[in-house]
C-alpha cells in the first residue's frame, strides 16, 4: 500500500471513530458504487449523511476540506442516490458532510467535522 493510500485509511478510521464517538450509526464504509466511492455512510438520528473524509498530514498545501469541489460534491450526490437504492434505509432527510484529519507530525489527529457541505 502506498504511503498516501495508508494516510487515506488511517483518516477514514479516524473519522468514522469520531462519528461513533458522537452518537452516529455508521452504517457502510468504503462503498462502492458506479463513478465512485462514499467513505462512509451513518444516521445521525434519522438523517442519513454520505461523509466525505479528506486527510492531510499537514496544511501546507491547504486545508483537506477545500479539496472537495463542487465537481466532487456532485459525485457525492449521485452516489448517494445510488447507495440509497441499494439498501433498505428510511430516512427523514440525506446530507453530505466532509470530515477534514489532518495528522501532525506530533500529537493527536486534529479532526474538523462540516456538517451540511454545499457548493
């Protein structure tokens, strides 16, 4: 595995630890599905929320958030349509959110958690 893909997954535990941690259910991670893949898929309470989780080991080239573009964003939608056909999953609404990690050379991850991404 390569040092970038390794940083991806430790992210994607990192984040999905956090949204146990506050209360979610996750549901799927690492989904795939035509054009794509959503990180993971959880009920905050009867919400569905497709997170996108970006992890940087640092901000030099920027904050892992802003790596999610309104191109990316529209992919997130079409996947979760797709994900949402697949599974027998009610929902009073959908949302994406992007979980940004960013781990430092020293310390804990430094999680930021966006609730309701839009372009």
């Amino acid at each position: 595995m390569r040092a970038k893909d390794a940083v991806g997954r430790y992210g994607e535990k990192v984040a999905a630890s956090h949204l146990v941690e506050a209360g979610w259910d996750v549901l799927d991670r690492n989904w795939r599905g035509r054009g794509g893949e959503l990180d993971v898929v959880a009920l905050d309470g009867d919400v569905l929320v497709a997170v996108e989780v970006k992890t940087r080991r640092g901000t030099a080239f920027g904050h892992p958030a802003q790596a999610v573009t309104a191109q990316k964003l529209a992919r997130l939608r079409r996947l979760t349509g797709q994900w949402l056909a697949d599974h027998d999953v009610q929902a009073r609404s959908v949302r994406i959110d992007v979980v940004a990690v960013v781990l430092p050379r020293a310390g804990a991850a430094q999680v930021e958690h966006l609730v309701g991404v839009s372009a």
